[in-house]
C-alpha cells in the first residue's frame, strides 16, 4: 500500500477538523446565538409594581377579570396591585368615568403610587377614554390597555338604547365624538389596543383602535373569549410592564 506524504496527511486532518468545526453541535448553537446585547434585553426584569385597574364592559362585572389577574399574578404581580373598577352599565358613562377617577385616586392612595395601569374591555373603552381625555386622568396612567373596546362605538348598542350608556356607544354620539375628536392618546401614558375581525360584538371591529396607540389585530377572537385568552392577557401583561 503507497504510504501517503506528511504534507498530504496534513492537508487530510486539516479538512476533518474544519468539517467537524462546522457541523458540531457547539458550532450550531453558536451559529444561532443571540448577541450579547439582545441577550441582556432578554432577561431584563419585567417591571410589575405598577397598580392595574381592570374596567369591564357593558352588564359586567369584577368576575370578568378572574383570568386576567391570574395571568398578571403569572407575570409577577402582587394580588394587593390588582384591582377591578365596577361601574352601573345602564347609568351614564360620564358619571362611570367619574367613579373611576375616585377609583384610581382611591388606589394610588393605598398602594402610594403616583400612576396606575388600566385595562378595559368593551364599553369599558368609552369609561376609560373619557377618564383620561375629558377628566385628565392621563397624569394618573402609565398604561392603557383596550381590550375590545368600543372605543369608537359599536351599531351593536342599537338593541339597548333605551340606556343612556348605550346612546352613547352609539356610533356618532356626541360622547363617541368628545372622546374621539383632537387627540385620542393624549399625554405621556402608553396606549394600546387589541381587535380582531371575529368579535362580533364591536361593530365595525376597527373601532377599537386608537390613533396613536400600538393597536394589535388578533387573528381570530370573540368579544367575549378575550377574557379568558391567556395568550393576549400576556400581551397585556407584557406591555403593561414594558
């Protein structure tokens, strides 16, 4: 058998370390490595000290948000930081975001923080937009987080009005017009909304969305099924402690 050169040998063992260099698994993970700075990013706590106010939606209730503060607790949350706001659905929806603004008062006072987070859902939307547009309660907000609001009214609440709260969610009242003329997101709160085209209560879905505000399209959800959608919760989670 002809002996091979040292030279050829050398040029062999060369190719095999490169080979096993490229296709070892530390190679891959090293490939697909994040870099340093992104990673940092990553693990940087989430900040979950801020209070959140839940506001529910048209004949709701404090149980809407059993799942929510479930998932906000997940995500580091203290249960003395979670609040739901209740409010009288066939009342009027000034006077609901004045009960708010004492609400949030109420809770900065307890908890001695100088802002709070809000969530809503549904007409909820209409209570929390004139709270911090009309009221001036953005100063009070960090966050605000609009699940499904009638933000912009809904053709649904023509088969309640006979309720005050109702005319108002109507599309073109002149309570959708005050909180939806100027600036929708004003001051230095962060605002965001999530909507999908499957709710079938917020009618047109879009009315949900908030010039100014990050507002995410949910693939497919129901007005209702939001509340126990754990995967937006955790947006709302996330964005909240952004």
């Amino acid at each position: 058998m002809p002996r091979r050169s040292p030279r050829r040998l050398l040029g062999v063992l060369a190719a095999v370390t490169v080979a096993f260099t490229l296709f070892s698994p530390a190679s891959a993970a090293g490939a697909a490595e994040t870099p340093a700075p992104a990673r940092a990013a990553a693990v940087q706590p989430l900040s979950t000290s801020t209070p959140v106010v839940f506001v529910h939606g048209y004949t709701g209730s404090a149980s809407n948000w059993v799942t929510a503060m479930s998932v906000f607790r997940l995500n580091g949350w203290s249960s003395s930081n979670l609040f739901a706001y209740e409010y009288d659905s066939y009342g009027n929806n000034i006077t609901n975001a004045q009960g708010l603004a004492a609400f949030v008062n109420n809770v900065k006072s307890r908890t001695g923080a100088s802002k709070v987070a809000i969530v809503n859902h549904s007409m909820g939307g209409l209570v929390s937009q004139y709270y911090l547009k009309v009221l001036g309660g953005n100063t009070s907000v960090s966050h605000l987080a609009s699940i499904a609001g009638a933000n912009h009214g809904t053709t649904y609440a023509g088969a309640c009005l006979i309720y005050t709260t109702c005319q108002q969610m109507y599309p073109g009242s002149s309570f959708i017009s005050q909180i939806t003329s100027g600036d929708e997101t004003p001051g230095d709160t962060k605002y965001a909304t999530w909507y999908s085209a499957c709710d079938g209560i917020i009618l047109p879905y879009t009315s949900t969305r908030l010039s100014g505000a990050t507002n995410n399209n949910v693939l497919c959800q129901t007005h209702i099924g939001y509340l126990a959608d754990t995967v937006v919760l955790g947006q709302v989670a996330r964005f909240i402690a952004s």
